[in-house]
C-alpha cells in the first residue's frame, strides 16, 4: 500500500475515544478498513478532511490526538509545517528564475564561418534548451565553428556563464523584423484585396442535438488502483494461456454422496481450490512470481492460493493459506467465511495482500470460458462453468462396427492458465494442467 483515502470520520474533534474505538474509515487499494485506536484519547484536530483526504501517502499525519481536554483549543487553528509552504515556494521560484538575468557582459565576440541560426549542433541544441541556456555565444569546436555537445557540456563543467535561452516571444519577434519593412506595401496590397473582395455570406450553422445521455461515475480508490496495476500487468507482463477441458462427472457423483450419506456440502469451486494448490504442490515453478527489481524468479514454499470475489467496491482476492494441506471441510469453512467477510469489507490486510497463485471462477455466472490478466503472480487460472457435451468414446480393436461403445454425454467444465512468460514456459504450463486435470478427474484424491 502506497496511498489510501479516507471514506468517513467516525469521530468529531473533542470527542473522547478509547483504545479499539473506530477514528475513522481508510479506503485502500483493495478494501476498506477501519482505523482504530490504539489508546484512550481525544480527537483535537482533524487534518485530512473531504477533497483533501483522497490519495493520501502513507505517512502524512491525518489528525491530532491529546490526552487532556484542555489540550484541544491549542490546536483549533494547527496546520502541518510544509504543507502548504512548498507550493508557495515553487509558485515563488518559477517567476524568480525567469526573471533573473544570466550576465553575458564578458563574453568573448565569436567568430564563425556559418549563420548563427546553425550555430548548434542538434544535440548541443537539445542540450543547451533543456539547461535554458543560450549555447550560441560560445566558441564551437565544430566543423566552421559550430557549437558541439561537448562544447556544451564543457562550459557548463566550467562554469561559463551564457545568456538565457531566448523565449518563443522574442524569436517570434526577432523572426518577424526583418518583415516588418515591408508592412506598408502588404498593407496597401491588403486593403486592395479586401475592397474587391465580395462580401462575406452569413451562414447559420444548426444546432446538433443529442439524443443520448450518461452519468459520469466517480470510480473509488480500489477501482483506480485496479485499473492501474492491471494496465501495467497486460502492458509489461508477457502474458500466455493455456487451455483443457476437464469433465465433472465424477466431481459430481463424489459431491452426491457426500450430501447424501454424510450431509456434507461441498462446491465445485472448493475441489477446484483444492486441485489448483495440489497440482502447485507437484509443479512448484509455478507457483511462483517476477521480482522486477532483481530480475529474479521467487519461488514461494508455501501454496497460497487467492479467490477473486467480486464486492460492491470492485475485486478483492483473500487468500486461502496452504491450500494443499487443508482437508475439504475446512477448506470450505474457510472459503465462505472470507468471502463473506469480504463482501462486507471486514478483511484484515494480511487476509487479501500477497498469495501466491489465484483462481478466478465465473462458472456461477454463466460464463463458458474467459481469460484472465495476471495480477503480480506467476499465474491466474480462469474456470468457466460446466456444460453438457458428446464426447466420444475410444475405438476397440477387439470389438465390431456395431458393438462399438455409443458417444456418452459429459459435464465439461473449460480451465484457462493465464502465465507469466518469464516465470513459466508452456511445458511447464502444460505439466501444471495436466496435473490440475489428473486430480479433478479423480477427486478422491482431494479428500486424502
């Protein structure tokens, strides 16, 4: 976390507090959070306050906190030394510098065999205008004494003083005085020109109605902070997919006889939770992610398995802790208490920042197939829903044309492995499939 805003304060300044009390409602970048006090106290003055309570860095103060009451008007009136002297500072120094002549009295007259417009070398030039400085008075190096980079990179090492560069109002003038003497012949030749010319028509342009309309919707922070780090990821992350249909039957039949004979509920979605953190068990490359800093691959020893849940506030993914080893009942315990812990944004920061892998499920919504981005991780895997399909049988040699075995209808559920390109190659993709297949087409396993 970086940055964060404050939805609401619970408090108003002089109301008293006690330790685990509620000051005020952070906003962050994947939920929101209450802030809570860490000791009794009173609220003396309130910082960070509507408009300017958005984006806020982690670190600036956003109140003031007094253990007496007569304490409280002293700070009626506090504001936080700097904050608002730098922008008067940088408002003061922008006019100052521009202002502020650059002494070129004892510059040597140069000698040169080429116009001063093409004094400069083009990098001298770009050099000289991104220093403001006015690199046509030194003595150039150059081929016919042009000024070269070095040239200016030299004075400036030592400390030769050169004019500021000239703004675009005084090359426009200096550009335009040469034209000026012959102003009174373009004039007469104007007005000569205007007095045949024909009058000007007078042309009513209609008015273009439109017969939509729309709401611009704020987004919040979560929102922002979702579009922007998942533009990075598609926009720097070498993203490929890898695909397999996967039958349900007997996911299926196993969940039937769980609910019949031992009235234990379990979803689709928990032995696909448990069959992703068991296949990254078998195929650890995968369960791992690009450190951009050291150009490094992190391999995690733990399998942290995330779950996109979709909140009112946007996507959060809470974390299910060593996915591999937790039996199915728990795992299921554990998945409906955080996603609807979740879905009320009670979640602790330590429930929904990191993981090590994530699943997304759309299957409940209808969805047949998606692919999803990567978010920070080696791999996302997208599951849509099962839907029924002919899928045929194997050819037996031993049997004839008409004993053959009939096509069966299966429940087909399509995976989709979003992967990282620099963490993980496609046959390693591919192992993680097969191996994520191997366990969804035996769930007995899962129940180990």
């Amino acid at each position: 976390m970086e940055q964060g805003s404050i939805a609401s304060w619970h408090l108003k300044e002089g109301d008293e507090f006690g330790a685990g009390d509620t000051l005020c409602e952070i906003e962050t970048d994947k939920a929101s959070v209450d802030f809570e006090a860490q000791d009794d106290g009173i609220l003396a003055k309130i910082l960070m306050s509507g408009d300017e309570a958005r984006d806020i860095d982690v670190g600036i103060p956003i109140c003031v906190v007094v253990d007496e009451a007569e304490d409280v008007a002293a700070f009626a009136d506090y504001v936080v030394e700097g904050a608002s002297a730098a922008p008067a500072a940088e408002e003061a120094a922008a006019p100052a510098a521009a202002a502020a002549p650059a002494p070129a009295a004892d510059l040597p007259t140069v000698k040169r065999d080429i116009p001063i417009e093409f004094a400069l070398m083009p990098s001298a030039r770009m050099m000289a205008q991104s220093k403001g400085l006015d690199a046509t008075v030194l003595s150039g190096t150059g081929k016919g004494g042009r000024v070269t980079k070095g040239d200016v990179i030299k004075a400036i090492a030592d400390g030769t003083v050169m004019p500021a560069w000239p703004s675009a109002d005084a090359a426009h003038a200096a550009a335009a005085a040469p034209v000026a003497a012959a102003a009174p012949v373009a004039a007469a030749a104007a007005a000569s020109a205007a007095a045949s010319a024909p009058a000007p028509v007078s042309v009513t342009v209609p008015e273009i109605v439109s017969s939509g309309t729309y709401e611009d919707v704020p987004n919040n922070n979560m929102r922002k902070i979702i579009a922007k780090r998942l533009t990075e990821s598609k926009s720097t992350c070498p993203h490929f997919y890898t695909a397999a249909e996967i039958e349900l039957d007997e996911v299926m039949k196993l969940r039937k006889q769980l609910a019949t004979k031992h009235e234990i509920k379990i979803s689709v979605n928990d032995f696909v939770m448990k069959a992703s953190g068991m296949a990254l068990r078998d195929v650890p490359e995968v369960n791992s992610s690009y450190n951009s800093k050291t150009k490094e691959v992190s391999v995690y020893p733990t399998v942290d398995v995330c779950m996109a849940v979709s909140t009112p506030t946007g996507l959060i993914t809470p974390i299910v802790p060593d996915a591999d080893k937790l039996g199915m009942t728990e795992l299921n315990s554990k998945i409906k208490d955080l996603a609807i812990r979740a879905r009320d944004g009670k979640l602790k920061p330590e429930e929904f920042q990191g993981g090590t892998f994530t699943v997304s499920n759309l299957g409940m919504f209808g969805v047949d197939e998606f692919s999803a981005i990567i978010n920070s991780q080696g791999g996302i895997l997208a599951v849509g829903g099962g839907t029924k399909q002919f899928v045929p049988t194997p050819y037996d040699d031993t049997l004839s044309l008409e004993d053959q075995p009939k096509p069966k209808v299966r429940t087909v559920m399509t995976a989709k492995l979003s992967a990282d390109r620099r963490v993980v190659d496609e046959a390693t993709a591919s192992l993680f499939m097969q191996t994520f297949q191997y366990y969804m087409n035996r769930p007995q396993l899962l129940m180990l």
